[in-house]
C-alpha cells in the first residue's frame, strides 16, 4: 500500500470489500446494505451516528442506525467529482448514427442519379431543393456528434469534499459577480436574496492561510442607481440581523431551518410573518421584518413618504446589532424604530464613476457584499457586460489596489434577472477538483469552467417563445459533457480565476496577468464580440481546458426571474446571440475554431466550427418553409419520382435521423412537447439568423462601426408573412388541381397542403402569441387543417366533371 495513502488515512477499511474504481484508478470500498448497517452499529457506539441525514451526505449512505459520519467513511472511499458513467443508452445512439450515415449517403446518391426528370426551366429549383437537403444532411450528422458522450455525473456536494480533505474548502474562494444594467428593480432584489443565501462549507482555515473572509457577492451597477446600492446594503444587513441569537431562536421555532435572506423574505412573505412580528416582541426580528418592508417599498416604487430622505435616515450596516438589540426593551415596537428611518443605506452615498462600498458585518456566516460602478461604464461598447465583469477581476480602475474579487479562486456569473437558489454553489464547486491517482490527494483538475442549465419557471401557457431551450439544456450540453465540450452559456457559470488571468493547464502562464492592456483579450473575459461567453470558452478550449456540466435529474440550482414574454423581446435576444455568432467566423475565421490551438479532442474543434456557423442552417431550414409556397405557385414540384421509391430511400434515412433525438430525451425525461418546441422556435426565427448574418456581413462589407449591431433592430412582420404565405400555398394547390385535373395532380395537392401545414405548425406558437389569439395549441391547428381540407373537397367536388371519390 503506497505510504501515502497510509498517511492520509485513506487505506482499505477491513470491514468492506474493496474494488477498483472505474474512472481513476483508486480503491473504493462498497457501501452495500450490510456494511451500512455495522458501520451504523459501531458509529453509534463511538457517538458518532446522527438521527437525520447529515447535511449535504448522499441519502443512499444512510441505513435504519440512522447516517453515519462521512469522515469515517471516507478512510477508505474518497470521492472523485470527475468520476462519471456513460448512458447505456449513448452506445444504442452511435449504432443508429451508424445507420443514419449509411441511409442518408444512399438517399442523397438516389437522389442526384434518380429525381432529375425536371422541366429546363425549373431546373434550378432542382439544384436549390438538392443543396438544402446536402446542406441539412451535414447539419444532422454534425447534431448526431453532439449526443455521442452523454454521461452522468456523480453527485457531490462541498461539504462531503470537505469533511474528507478542508484544504479545497479553503482553495475554493467564491465570488459572484451580479452584472446589473437596468433590471427592474424587483428583479434585481431576488437576484441578490439568491446570490447572499449560499449556504457555505467548512473552511476554517481559510484565516489560517490568508484567504480573506469567503464568499463574496459583487454587485456591478453600469446605471449608477442608488436604488440597487440601496438594496445591496439592505440584503447585507438583513443576512446579519437575522443571524443574532433571539431572532435566530424564533425563527427555527417557527420552521426556518435555513437563516439566509431569501428563505426569512420567503416566511415573511409566504408563511404571513408579516403578521407575528408583534407577537414575539423581538427588536430583532422587528428590524428585519421593516427591511424587507422598506425593500419591497422600494422595488415597488412606493416612496414611503420621507422614509428615503437621506438626511433623515439612519446606518445599521457596521453596527454590532446583537449589542445593539441587546440594549433596546424587549417590547419596542416595529414602528418605533422605522419612523422616517430607513434600514437600507447610509446617508451620505453619493454614486460617482468607481464608486464602491463594501458591506462587511461582524456575523461570519453572512457574505460579504459589495457594491460597485466601474468608471467606464459602457465600455467596450460590443461587450459591456464582459467589461463589467473584467472590471472587478482586474484593477482596471485603480492599477494600484487589489481587485475587487481579492483572493478568491473562483468567479460565478449571475445574470440580474436569475436567482441563484441556496445549494447552488454547494453543487457545482466540488467538479473543480480531482483526485490525483497516484497520491489520491485532491487537486484542481483541468476545468476551466463549470455550467448550469438555465430554468424557466411557467410564465406562460405551453413556453410559445421556446425560452426553455430542452434541446440545448437536456440534450446536446449532455452529450458533450463526456468529453468536457460544454461551452458557457453565460448565467449560472463558474470559472476558474486562474484560467481567466492566462495560465494554461500544465501550469505555464502564456500571459502577463499584470498587463491591463490585455484584458477583454487575452484576460479575463473576452470583450472582442456580442457573445463573451461561447467566445470566452472557446478559447480556453483552445488553451487545452475543459469544462463541466453540472444537470442532475429534478435539481434546479437557479431559476430565470424574468424571461421574454413577448415576440419582439424574444427576437431582439436571438438576434444579438447570432450577431455574436457572426462577428465570431469573422473576426476569428475558421481557423481560429478548427485549426490551431491545443484543444483537448477532434470534438472540440467540431463544436467550436458549429458554434462559429451554426446560423447558416438557418438558410436551408427558411427555404423549407418556403417550398410548398414555391411549389403551390409554380406547380412545379422541386424533384420527380414515384411513392414507392421516395418512400423506400427517404424513411430509412429521416427515421434514423430522429432516432438520436427520440433516446437521447430520455436521459432526462425530457416532455416530446418540448423538444418539439426548440424545433418550432428554431424554425420561426430562421429569418432572424439570415437577417443576422446579412446585417453584421454588410457592416464587415462597408467597414462600419461593430458596436452598432447593439443597435440593429430586426422586425417581426416576416414571421406573420411566411404564415400567411402557406395559405397562398394551398390556393395555388387549389388552382392546378383544377387546371391539371384532379386524377393527374392530385398527389401534388396532397403533397403542398402537407408542407403548408407543417409549415403552419412550426410557426404557430409564436404566430399566435403575435397575433393575440391566446394559448397557442396543436388542438386548434388540427381543427384549422381539417376546415381547410374540407372546403378544398367540397370546391373540388362541385366541378362539373370532375369525379371525385374518397375510398
């Protein structure tokens, strides 16, 4: 047995079996039912065993004796948050792949030698209809290799890595960043409730070895509103005020078991605290009672009369409150300590360019906040939110002091309009760490960033604007995660400091971190282009990172407080995403994405080339929608053939190109609605992605200013005319069905009216959101296509001669 694993106390226990584990080499010791059991035996005969699971311990560790300490355990099992195993699942996948490659190079050659019986003068209808399906055909193949490596993640928590090794505690020194630029202000209070309520794990020696006081929450304002710095020091005073010990024994009394902001905001709210403040008589709990008040006044717009007069109110930020209540009479009344005074900031605030505050409270359970307006707000103009970002990272203000994140190893973003719910970093810090197979001591592995998907709560009936994204949260970024090919998607990411200030993964610093100049660059987050993050994490793989998703079944570790609810805002948001994509082809050219660089795997480089041109699918899949109107009007189909040979060559190859999909949603049972969603949203704003690549071209084209694609508007009249272009479709269907005859064209009509309905069933949802027709449903499609085909009937059958007959 290696001496170190000796002197770690991490050898093989003689009460279990012992085996090899699967990803990193290292004994792991079985924690099967009997072993459970005499390990809960002898816990509870050295006082070790505890009545309810241990907080943050994996509930299939507990037996009937109640859960045993992780520590004792851990002699001889040590958690690897890099250990993850394969879907079972993801090798039925790559045989239908397989299959998918072999039916779609045999229908596009049938295609080519069989269906070119055209008239001349539509032959380059022909041509156009054959170099979409090509074009498709590669896109669906490049789709196939984003689901090939799914796998699952064990699931782990900081305090289980901790209580085996405190060191990552104290390595692990969050800080989020709250870039705010004009949220509402409602929003940007559940934002900071979340970010302050991380429930924390045990660091104790973070003092020891200099590491500064935890977790910090910057608050980046790029409005300057006095109003959000009056929420951040409400948010800071109400996590203290509610930790001093007579308030904290009332509300564990009343069910409170987690003392943070958001859940005392959620019982006032939720459980009518409110309404017992006067009964328990507690100075404490009275105060904080009126902050949360004083805060939903203020997101509220309600003035409270002179309650904000900043001459009138008075500080509680950097007082000792449990001296403080301890002085007051216990039957003071919430009214008594309000009157004209607000709890929320200090009197003399006056927000200037580089304006920053630190709110630090004596209680070390609360997290430090900080509050900060950077001097150039705004800038770069392309990128601000990365500038704002970088801002905080980098001395950029002030190159003579510390940045604002201090000695803090890890950085998370949370967008203002996502609540970070309290496990959230609990969850997702440990996937930065490894364990080394050879001394099976924990390292920082070589990630440079941690994701979360983003959730969506039900705003609105049936998710008409795809906001949800499943296909992107539950299916591709899972099928990546197996080779660490996740790129950022922005909210609810972590990243390695280190990795952002320019060091590779060997260790080797390619960067000078104390060159400002570099920054938006090569440091820190990339500011060259609309989408900092695909951009930023594209580069790190470059560099030979990786990256982690974080997506357990059910979990929600943050939830979207505000999403796009009408067409116009969803548009303009899929607009700068494509933008981004765009100036990234441009400006990096294809090499950057393909060629070069140290990237981890082949795959990489595949993901990042699809990143940098995923838009121009957009092309094909609009002329799609287009077909039926094109083959209504002309009457001219885009190739000939017979049903039979159609169907013999075109099945095997759609069936299996749907296949993928179809297994892969398992993995997270994802709802068939809404996979189906992502396809129609997908569908309805191709026009976006053309407009897009079209508008940023033209700018490239005439030299034009880059930073003016914040201000392209594109309108959403095209959405309702390709809608009501399938109607014209199926007149025109109509028209040669009677100037054909209906014995001659009648597998036409058939074949347009199916276009035009698919295409109306793609563009539905969004179309009648546009429109104002309520719930978007299939049930009202359905009827629609059904009254179409009748009336279609009943014209057709009530011409003279024409002999009609179903059946």
């Amino acid at each position: 047995m290696p001496s170190s694993r000796r002197a770690n106390g991490h050898g093989q226990d003689s009460m279990g079996k012992v085996e090899e584990g699967r990803s990193n080499g290292h004994r792991r010791v079985k924690s099967g039912g009997g072993f459970t059991q005499r390990l809960g035996k002898m816990q509870e005969a050295l006082g070790m065993a505890h009545s309810t699971p241990a907080s943050g311990t994996d509930k299939r560790r507990s037996g009937k004796h109640g859960a045993y300490d992780p520590r004792f355990v851990q002699r001889g099992e040590k958690i690897n948050p890099q250990t993850k195993e394969s879907f079972s699942s993801s090798f039925l996948i790559r045989g239908v792949v397989v299959l998918n490659v072999a039916s779609g190079f045999t229908y596009m050659v049938w295609r080519f030698l069989k269906t070119q019986d055209v008239p001349p003068e539509y032959k380059w209808w022909w041509w156009v209809f054959f170099m979409v399906e090509v074009f498709l055909l590669f896109a669906i193949w490049l789709g196939h290799s984003q689901r090939l490596f799914a796998v699952q993640r064990i699931r782990t928590t900081m305090d289980q890595i901790v209580s085996i090794d405190p060191a990552v505690g104290a390595n692990a020194v969050v800080a989020i960043l709250l870039p705010t630029a004009g949220e509402r202000l409602d929003v940007v209070l559940k934002c900071l409730l979340g970010a302050s309520s991380q429930r924390s794990w045990p660091s104790s020696s973070a003092a020891k070895m200099g590491r500064g006081d935890g977790l910090r929450v910057i608050v980046l304002d790029e409005k300057r509103r006095k109003e959000v710095y009056m929420l951040t020091s409400g948010v800071h005073a109400l996590s203290t005020q509610i930790l001093a010990p007579s308030t904290r024994k009332i509300l564990q009394a009343e069910g409170v078991r987690n003392l943070t902001p958001l859940a005392f905001y959620e019982w006032c709210h939720e459980k009518r605290g409110f309404g017992k403040v006067h009964i328990f008589k507690d100075v404490g709990l009275s105060r904080a009672v009126a902050m949360v008040r004083q805060m939903d006044d203020l997101v509220t717009g309600d003035d409270g009369g002179d309650l904000y007069r900043l001459d009138r109110n008075q500080s509680f930020l950097n007082q000792g409150l449990d001296e403080d209540i301890s002085k007051s009479k216990e039957g003071d009344e919430v009214e008594e300590l309000t009157h004209g005074v607000s709890l929320l900031a200090d009197e003399s605030v006056h927000i200037t360019p580089g304006f920053f505050q630190v709110f630090r409270g004596q209680a070390k359970q609360a997290a430090c906040m900080i509050y900060y307006s950077r001097k150039d707000a705004g800038t770069p103009r392309i990128s601000p939110k990365a500038g704002n970002m970088n801002a905080a990272m980098f001395p950029i203000d002030d190159p003579t002091s510390p940045p604002l994140i201090g000695p803090s190893t890890i950085v998370v973003v949370n967008d203002a309009r996502h609540q970070l719910q309290p496990e959230f970093l609990q969850r997702t810090t440990p996937y930065f760490f490894d364990v080394d197979a050879i001394t099976q001591q924990y390292k920082w592995a070589k990630v440079a960033f941690v994701q979360t998907p983003q959730r969506f709560r039900k705003d609105l009936p049936d998710d008409p604007l795809g906001n949800h994204a499943a296909s992107q949260y539950d299916v591709i970024n899972i099928g990546k995660d197996g080779i660490g090919a996740v790129s950022s998607s922005g909210q609810g990411s972590l990243w390695r400091v280190e990795a952002l200030k320019g060091r590779s993964p060997d260790g080797k610093t390619g960067v000078d971190p104390k060159d400002l100049g570099l920054v938006g660059k090569k440091l820190g987050f990339r500011a060259e282009m609309l989408i900092e993050d695909t951009h930023t994490s594209i580069e790190l793989f470059r560099q030979g990172w990786r990256s982690v998703y974080v997506n357990e079944p059910g979990e929600v570790l943050a939830w979207c407080t505000h999403q796009p609810t009408n067409l116009t805002w969803r548009i303009k948001q899929v607009l700068r995403w494509h933008q981004g994509a765009v100036q990234l082809l441009y400006t990096k050219g294809l090499r950057y994405t393909s060629f070069g660089g140290s990237f981890p795997t082949v795959f990489h480089r595949m993901y990042a080339f699809d990143q940098a041109t995923y838009y121009l699918q957009a092309i094909p899949g609009y002329v799609l929608l287009l077909m039926p109107v094109v083959y209504g009007v002309t009457g001219q189909p885009p190739f000939n053939t017979d049903i039979t040979s159609y169907f013999s060559y075109f099945v095997p190859f759609i069936v299996t190109a749907v296949l993928p999909t179809v297994i892969s949603a398992q993995w997270r049972s994802i709802d068939s609605h809404r996979l189906t969603r992502d396809e129609q949203t997908w569908l309805s704003t191709t026009y976006v992605q053309i407009y897009a690549f079209l508008q940023v071209s033209w700018t490239r084209l005439i030299r034009g200013n880059p930073d003016h694609a914040w201000v392209a508007r594109v309108p959403t009249w095209p959405l309702t005319l390709v809608f009501a272009a399938q109607f014209v479709a199926i007149a025109g269907a109509v028209y040669w069905t009677l100037h054909n005859g209906f014995d001659t064209y009648y597998k036409n009509t058939l074949s347009i009216c199916a276009g035009a309905f698919l295409g109306m069933f793609y563009l539905w949802p969004m179309m009648a959101l546009q429109v104002g027709l309520g719930r978007p449903s299939f049930w009202f499609f359905k009827l629609g296509a059904y009254v179409v085909l009748g009336v279609s009937m009943v014209i057709l059958g009530s011409i003279p001669g024409l002999d009609l007959q179903i059946g």
